[in-house]
C-alpha cells in the first residue's frame, strides 16, 4: 500500500481534454431539465434547498475529515476521500432521485446551485480540510494547486454548460422536450465507457491497489448517505424532499474530482484509485438505495 502514494496512473493531455468535454455534456443533458421559474419556486421556500445545500458543502466534508482523522489512509487515498467530499453532487443524482420517488425538481437545482457555488467552495474545502490533516498537507504543499485555475476548470466544465442549457430550455422547449432523454442516456453511457477505458489502461495499479481503497470507499459513500438523511431529518424536511437531499449528498461527481487529479495532482495514484473506485461504487449504491425507497410513497 505504500507504494500508491508514489504511482501516477496513465493519462494523456488528450484524454483528460476528452474527459473535460464529456463532462461538459453531462451537465448540459441536466441543465436542460431546468427553467428560471424553478429557481424561482425556490427563492419563495427556499429551505429545502439551503438544507441541502449545507449537507453538500459542509456537513459531508466535515464527516469526511472526521472518517479520515479515525481511519488513517495512505495519505493520497485520504486527499482523494477528502476530494470527492469537496465536490457537487454528481451527474446521476438526478436520475436516481426521480427512481427514488423523491423531488427531482430539487435534485436538478440541488445540482444546479451546487455546481455554481462549486466555483467557489470545491478549492475552499480542498484546501480547508486537506491543509488541516497534516499527511495531506505535505501533498497540498508539494502541488502547489492554484484555486483561481481550479475555478476557472469547474467554470467551464459545469457553468457554461448548465447556462447554455437552460437558455436553450426558454428558448427552444419543444427541442429540449425531444433530446432531454436521449441526450441524458448517451452522455452517461459515454462516461461510463471513458471510466472504464481509463481504468483497463491502469487495469494493473487498479487490481494492486482497488481491494484497499474499496472498503474506504463504501464506508465513505454510506457516511455520505447517512449524513444527508440525518441533516434532511434534523431539519424537518418532508420525506420527499428528504431523499432527494440524501441522494445528492451521497452522490459526487467523481468525474470532476478525476479532472482536478489529473489536471492539479498529476493523476497521483491514491486519489485517481479513490476517485475512480467513487464513480463506480456511488451509481451501485444510489440504484440500490433507490429500489428500497421506491417500495413505499414519500409523503410530501
């Protein structure tokens, strides 16, 4: 294990570029859901959304320095842990939310906010919480990261999109209408193809170092999951919107954090494995999660 926090997994220029444009899609297959009057419904009960808003960039962070203080990974597992935590909720929340029976209105803004607000609070909580555990420090340190470039990486990865979409969405409803679903289906079904090709072009580093980092994996996207639903609960946010904040807190975009890695870390082998292992596990966990909840009819 000790040798992952020295490995740099294989990743050109190209493939990260690749990447940052298939992200690029994603958000705008989402951003297409969405409309100025949600914001709108919002602005007049707002509190569903500033719960949820709070359990993404504050609430799962803090869980997430406190699961790393008590586990004590490799310290590149641990700033990949501490990564993802740092995210918006990822790309599929929306769908599982829908699959849940929960309010995918609020999911798509959950999503939509988070996203905006990620230009700011992602390099905030990388830094806050990896320059507060020591082992992370000393990588935060050797990096270098600039938050102003991490800024302008999310900027064009995730706010351009979500505005083009939601233009597109005024202006053009009956197309929006007609691409929405198919769009969504073949922009996930792309990145899933791109994880997996990027994994079998590591297939090596992943098998020596996977069966480590996937028990820290799970325990951290169930902490993540279970600290959405006791802030939704402590809140007092009605059941239905009480799964759509558990879902987003429990669902990152990953493939964000594989950009920041590759673009800020170097691909460094702890965090690209944790990351990686993240998209994997978090799409098994909230279809799962979905299928129990579906079961029974939130109340609203």
């Amino acid at each position: 294990m000790s040798g992952i926090d020295e490995i740099t997994l294989n990743f050109s220029p190209a493939s990260l570029t690749l990447l940052n444009g298939i992200l690029a899609v994603v958000m705008f297959s989402i951003a297409i859901d969405l409309k100025p009057s949600d914001f709108h419904q919002l602005r007049r009960a707002p509190k569903p959304l500033i719960v949820g808003l709070l359990s993404q960039f504050i609430v799962l962070p803090v869980l997430t320095f406190a699961l790393v203080w008590l586990t004590a990974p490799r310290p590149s597992i641990a700033l990949g842990l501490i990564l993802v935590a740092a995210c918006p909720g990822g790309n599929i929340s929306n769908f599982i939310t829908h699959r849940a029976g929960g309010n995918s209105a609020l999911s798509v803004s959950m999503t939509g906010f988070a996203t905006v607000g990620a230009i700011l609070l992602t390099p905030v909580n990388i830094g806050l919480w990896g320059g507060l555990y020591p082992p992370t420090r000393a990588i935060l340190q050797q990096t270098e990261i600039d938050p102003v470039q991490i800024a302008i990486t999310v900027g064009l990865m995730l706010i351009l999109p979500l505005v083009l979409g939601v233009q597109l969405n005024m202006r053009a409803p009956d197309l929006t209408a007609r691409i929405r679903r198919p769009l969504q289906w073949l922009s996930m079904g792309i990145f899933v193809a791109f994880i997996v090709l990027a994994l079998a072009a590591n297939w090596g580093f992943f098998l020596q170092f996977a069966g480590a980092v996937a028990g820290l994996v799970i325990l951290h996207n169930t902490v993540a999951l279970g600290g959405g639903w006791i802030t939704a609960t402590l809140a007092r946010l009605s059941p239905y919107d009480r799964r759509a904040v558990t879902i987003e807190t429990g669902i990152q975009n990953s493939g964000l954090g594989l950009v920041l890695i590759f673009a800020f870390f170097g691909g460094l082998g702890g965090m690209a494995v944790a990351a990686a292992f993240w998209g994997i596990w978090h799409a098994i966990s909230g279809l799962a999660l979905a299928a129990l909840m579906s079961r029974t009819e939130a109340a609203q």
